[in-house]
C-alpha cells in the first residue's frame, strides 16, 4: 500500500531558469523548479540523490541535447533538505551554481535541462526540459559596470 503514496514521476517545471541568485543579473547557475508525483498525478516529496545536466541545444535534430555544459548532484536525505527545497506550491527547487568551467552558457541560446531522480529502490525517473536563455541586450554588461573592481591582496 505504500508504493500507492511513493513518486513515480518527476516533471521539470517551467518556472525553471537561468538566473542570478543575488539580483546582479549576472546568471549564478540554473534555478530549477521540479515537482514529483504519484500514480495518481499528485505531488509528493521525494528522497534520494537528483542528478542535473545541462546540455548545449542542437537545432533541428532528432537529438537536441548537444554537449554536455555542467552537472550536478544534490541529495535530499534529511528533513532539513527535504524542508530546504520543498516548496508551499508542492515542488522543489533546487539553485544550482555553475560549477568551475561551465563558461559556455549564453544569453540568447536555447540548452536542454535533464533531471534524474534515483529511488531508495533504485529506479530511476527523468525529464528533459528545453530552455531559453534570454536576457535585455546590454543587462549583463550594465551589471558588470557596476560591479567594484577587484583588487589584488596585499596591492
């Protein structure tokens, strides 16, 4: 009877993003929005490891995922990180900094978002979610302007 209450699929939502963290509009990383459901379609939460790539997007293809931009791994397995990323709208969402690298993402470009969740009973549920990457001409330039320079230590 349990299994009746237990994920048995994951959706990528389209509040998913790229997106500054600390409103400099300077994209931090990939803020995603997923939502894990029932046999029935309800959500529910999920424990276990969530896997994360980002892919450059191949137009007109019958594959779109390209090369493989950045991964990331995040594991919810206590109840403060159940509480961390689980929203009141039912979904989690998870804020994944580019990690050391991932230099190829750009304004105006579409890319693929995969997420993987693993079960306790080790299956595996996915989703694939393609994204536009847009931003107003000149914002993240503006935001690099205003930014103070950096100086050396000890200059």
């Amino acid at each position: 009877m349990l299994s009746l209450m237990l994920p048995t699929h994951i959706k990528i939502q389209p509040f998913t993003r790229i997106a500054s963290f600390d409103n400099d509009n300077i994209p931090d990383g990939v803020i995603v929005v997923l939502r894990a459901t029932d046999r029935f379609g309800d959500p529910v939460k999920a424990a276990g490891p969530f896997y994360f790539e980002l892919y450059s997007y191949q137009p007109a293809s019958g594959e779109p995922k390209g090369q493989r931009l950045a991964f990331w791994e995040e594991t919810v397995d206590t109840a403060d990180k159940v509480a961390g990323h689980w929203s009141h709208a039912q979904m989690y969402e998870f804020k994944l900094g580019w990690p050391e690298g991932a230099t190829s993402v750009r304004p105006g470009s579409k890319y693929v978002l995969t997420a993987t969740y693993r079960t306790p009973w080790d299956e595996t549920m996915t989703d694939e979610y393609t994204m536009d990457f847009s931003v107003p001409p000149g914002t993240i330039q503006r935001a690099i302007d205003k930014k103070p320079a950096q100086t050396a230590p000890g200059a």
